[in-house]
C-alpha cells in the first residue's frame, strides 16, 4: 500500500508501540498446536463468509478444513473461490501471514503444499509468543474462548454474560448450583449465585463479561419471580430464547459487573441478521447502568454514525474498532475520521484482531489497523489540524493507553 512521507513516518512511529488488543477468540496455545494446520487454516475463520457468498457450498468449506481430505483434492475445491476473495479485505490477512511468517509473496497452484508444510513445522509451542509479542509487540490480548485458563501474562479473558443469563430450564439453573457448591430456590439465591460466580471469574483474572445488544425488554420484578418459581417447580419446562427472565438477570448483572469493576463488552452490528444487533438497542440500557463501563464493539458496521453519537452522548461507553479493519478499511478510515470530531480521544480502542485458530492472521489484520490509523491522522497532520506529535500521541492511547485504563489492566 502506497502511504504519503507524513503517513509513512507516523506508521514507523505506530509500529514502534506495545499494543492492547482489545478482542480476540484465542484459545490456549495448546489448543492451537493440537490442530493439523495447512494452507487452509490462513483461510480460516471469516473469509468462511466470503467463500460462502462467492458460491463455495458449505460441503466444499467442510471438506477444505478436514485434513483426511487429500490436500490436492481440497485445493482443487478451494481454488475457483479464491480468485472470487482474494482482493477483499477478510483475504488479505492471510496473505500477509503467509509472506511475514512462511517467505511467500503469494498464495497459489505453485506454493500451496509447500506453504502447508511450513504452517505445520511452525506450529509448535510458543508459536502465540512469537506472534503475539515478538512479531505484533502485543503486551496482552484480550480473549474470549468461555475458559480462563490462559497464561495471563499475554492473554487476559473475558465470559459471556450468558452463561448466566441464558438459564432456560431448572436443569440448567442446578448445574451452575452445583458447579459452584450452592443451593438455589429462589431468584434472590441464584442472583446471589451469580454474583459468587462474577467473582469467581475476577479472582481468575477476567476483567469483563460479554453481551450483545438486543431488543431486550424491562421486565417487572414480580412476573419474574413467578416466572423463575414456576421453572423451579417444573411447570415451564424450557423458556424461549428470548423470554423476561433473560432481560431481568441481564440487567442484574450490569450493575454486579459494575460493582466488581469488571467492564461490560457489547457485539454490535456485524452477522447474520445484524438489524437485530443494531446498536442503538443498549440506549435505554446504557442510561439505566450509568456506574457501568460499556465497551461496544465493532463499532456497530453497518451503524457506524448511530454508534459515534452513542460514544459521544454517554460517559460510560467507549468505542471499539475491533474486527472494522478487516470488515473493510474504508469503513474503518472514515469512522476514525469522524470519531476525532465527534468523540474524545480517550474513548476510542483502536485494535482487535478477533480471530481463533488463525493467529498468524492477528499480525496481518494489525498491519491493516495501524495503516489506517496513520492514513487518517495523516491526513489531518497534511491539513493543518494535528501536529505529528499530537499525532503519535493519539495513535498510542488509541492504541495501548485506552484498553489498558478501561480494563484496569496491571501491566
């Protein structure tokens, strides 16, 4: 990519920073080096939707992941398809992976199964280590695998609000009892419950629970409690998916995590039928929890604009740029853009790689990041508006400060 001299020397400066990665889905490493990794696993986690909607059908996208398969057999699935992804934005990661970590310029017919036998002899231990800290200057990553055994030392988890909230059944409600060596009759005793289970979580070294934003409703106490009473009686054998006692613990829970100190990060936007992840379902949410700290991720794509009003409006919400980069850059770029006019510096998380097994596609996707960054403020700098210092400084809150003051990181 093709910077200006100013851009240049402010993306020298960006790649000179520690970083926060402020999202990703890394498991512990040994999961990774338990994997049969190949050329496909660069392709990997979200260029699947690419792939998808380029024509591959869902039975080539098993079979090209599936090492039983013949890796020619499974290149000739794969390669009609790639010419389709290659040029967006969810590819390039892997393409700049492949060069930085395995000596290729490119992916093709010629190199494949030498690519392949490259990931597999460099999947071995320390393999996050050197992707991670050495090559990406990642201090710690922020990640969200529903497990907290990691070396806190380079990867700090976060849990999914729902595995309390998505009780549906008095099944459900006695396994975490007895996980957690508790008796529960009532909804005040599996609030409690919950609230030994938050703490849990924190002496193990979580520093935030995950939600989604949702049309949740405010339900009233008291059709709660009978709810909950009649599921611990059996008379509601299973609830809906989405039923009042879900919106009652969820909210109960906002204000634990506040109390705790533990940060309340949000999926906006991004997958599936995305209306329903529309950001602007957590106003109301974020006026109610005002002591809590929201962090809303993906900057609500396609609701960008909706969700800079949002960061602009409450004191507690920050916004994340997370997995934006590889959504597209220039939705990126023109969020950043306006989010100096409209937002505080201090609000603004600039990286989150938010990947699983691919994590040699965290380096590729924080090269896209810290490019983008240094386009905008560039181009602010050419124009008068910041100085290169000013610049530099915004780019490492943005990138290290921010993260580490909002998750209370001890590093």
């Amino acid at each position: 990519m093709k910077l200006s001299s100013i851009e240049e020397n402010l993306l020298k400066a960006i790649e000179e920073f520690e970083i926060v990665d402020a999202h990703e889905h890394l498991p512990p490493e040994e999961v990774r080096l338990k994997q049969k990794v190949d050329v496909f696993t660069l392709f990997s986690h979200y260029t699947r939707v690419d792939l998808l909607a380029s024509g591959m059908p869902q039975e080539y996208w098993d079979k090209i992941h599936d090492p039983t398969v013949p890796i020619e057999k499974r290149w000739e699935m794969f390669a009609p398809h790639l010419k389709n992804i290659r040029y967006g934005s969810y590819a390039r990661p892997a393409f700049i992976a492949a060069k930085e970590f395995y000596g290729f310029d490119d992916i093709n017919e010629r190199n494949y199964i030498a690519l392949s036998e490259r990931i597999s002899a460099g999947n071995t231990p320390g393999i996050y280590h050197r992707v991670l800290r050495e090559k990406c200057r990642i201090r710690v990553a922020l990640t969200q695998a529903n497990r907290t055994d990691y070396d806190l030392n380079l990867l700090v988890p976060l849990m999914p609000l729902d595995t309390y909230a998505a009780v549906r059944s008095k099944k459900s409600i006695e396994e975490h009892a007895v996980n957690l060596g508790e008796k529960v009759k009532t909804l005040d005793d599996y609030l409690e419950l919950i609230r030994k289970g938050l703490e849990k979580w924190k002496s193990e070294g979580v520093v935030g629970i995950k939600m989604r934003s949702s049309p949740y409703g405010a339900p009233d106490r008291s059709q709660v409690v009978g709810l909950f009473d009649k599921l611990m009686r059996n008379e509601e054998k299973e609830l809906p998916t989405t039923n009042s006692l879900y919106s009652f613990i969820m909210e109960e829970m906002l204000d634990m995590a506040a109390d705790l100190g533990l940060v309340v990060a949000v999926h906006t936007g991004m997958w599936g039928d995305f209306r329903v992840l529309d950001p602007q379902h957590m106003i109301l949410i974020l006026g109610r929890h005002l002591k809590t700290r929201f962090d809303i991720y993906h900057m609500g794509i396609p609701y960008v604009r909706e969700t800079a009003i949002i960061g602009k409006n409450f004191p507690n919400v920050w916004l994340n740029l997370c997995w934006c980069h590889i959504i597209s850059p220039m939705i990126a770029c023109s969020a950043i853009d306006e989010l100096i006019d409209l937002v505080p510096i201090n609000k603004i998380i600039a990286f989150g790689g938010d990947y699983r097994i691919p994590v040699e596609k965290v380096y590729g996707h924080l090269v896209m990041a810290r490019e983008d960054v240094a386009k905008v403020l560039g181009r602010r700098i050419k124009d008068g508006l910041l100085t290169e210092n000013e610049a530099i400084e915004i780019s490492k809150k943005w990138f290290y400060d921010n993260p580490k003051e909002l998750y209370q990181l001890k590093i």
